[in-house]
C-alpha cells in the first residue's frame, strides 16, 4: 500500500540511498545512530562541493535526505564562488539550546558551517568576515565591499532565496550563531520556516505591504 500523501517525513531509505547512487555521489553506509533514518557518511566532494571537517571533528554523517538536499545546493554555492564548506557537524544528537526541542541535527539534516573556501586560495570566516545586519529584500550586499563578507552574504541570501531549506541561520539571527551558518533541511511534506533576510528576521512592518 503506498503511504498517504502528507503523512510520510522521510523519504524512503532504499529510494533515498538508489537516489544518491545515481547521482553519483560518494558515500558509504553508517551503522544505526539514535534519530537518524537513513545514515550516511558522504566521502567525497558532493556535486563539485568538498566538505571538510574542522577541528578534527568526525567525517560527514547525515541523513541520506540531507546528501540529496547538499546535492542540489552545490551549484548553488559555487555559482557565488564558494567550493568548500568547513564544518563543525551534520548530525549531532542535541536539542535547540534553551529548549526541549530535538535540533534537526538529531537528524542528521543540518549543517553548521564555519568557513567556506573558493577558487584561486580564497577563503572566509564567518565569525570575522561576516558583516552584520546590512541590506534588505533585493539587496543581498546591503553595501558590503569586502569581498570576504560580500561572498558569505551572497551565500546566505542565495540559499535563503532558493526555498530549498528550512532555515538559514547566521549571524545576523542570534548570538549563538555569531561564529557559524547553520543551514536544516526539509522534512517531506514541509515548506521553509520563513522569510528571512540572510537569517535576519525582518520587522513585521517591512514585511507588510511586499
Ligand atoms: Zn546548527
């Protein structure tokens, strides 16, 4: 019997996994982890897009969902020049701080993302390239000249624009986020949380009338 729309939040793990096969992406198994569907560890660039861990952190875990979703991205973030992400974690079985809510990393769907690297030595920080609150709707470089800040804002508002995630934090969204992007996906059947602008909430007032 084929499940009823709406009701399934995963996608099927054997679908999933033939999925990322033939889209060549590389990537083994992972044994069973607490809140993860269909564990994967990717292996290899994704799409053009290497994945580096830092500070010795563990190789790419996630949920095959999640591969699929970096899968589709990747053009998306080298198209603003970026061809590596730096990361912290994918999956990690934790709760959004100062809730007891299970993060979307308990789910092996989200990414935290500290640097990103680009053709020809570039490289960013978010912690210090990262220029705060500038912009609005349309206007992606709100007057940023730094091309460091200018390529991470790009990359936010590019991932934000694309309605393909459930959320793009950064630091412009909170004091946790001050040092990283923090990019979820969506679970089957959910759209993305809400407009932001490059992880700013906007003020309701501006909101109206657009
Ligand atoms: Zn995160």
């Amino acid at each position: 019997m084929r499940p009823r729309r709406g009701r399934a939040k995963h996608l099927d793990p054997s679908l999933c996994l033939a999925r990322l096969a033939r889209l060549g992406v590389p990537f083994r198994r992972a044994s069973p982890h607490r809140g993860l569907v269909t564990p994967v560890v990717i292996t290899g660039p994704i799409n053009g897009l290497k994945l580096t861990p830092m500070w010795g952190h563990p190789p790419a875990l996630m949920d095959c969902g999640f591969a699929l979703l970096l899968h589709r991205i990747a053009p998306i973030i080298r198209r603003v020049g970026v061809d590596e992400l730096r990361y912290s974690a994918f999956y990690s079985y934790r709760y959004v701080s100062g809730t007891g809510r299970l993060s979307r990393h308990a789910n092996g769907l989200a990414a935290d993302i500290f640097e990103v690297r680009g053709p020809g030595g570039f490289s960013a920080n978010v912690l210090k390239d990262w220029v705060r609150a500038r912009g609005g709707p349309g206007d992606c470089l709100g007057g940023v000249t730094d091309p460091k800040g200018r390529v991470l804002r790009r990359m936010a508002c590019a991932l934000e624009y694309s309605g393909l995630l459930f959320q793009v934090l950064t630091p412009d969204s909170n004091h946790q986020h001050r040092n990283h992007f923090h990019l979820s996906g969506l679970r089957v059947g959910e759209r993305p949380l809400q407009r932001r602008y490059a992880g700013r909430r906007l003020r309701r007032r501006r909101m109206a009338g657009r």
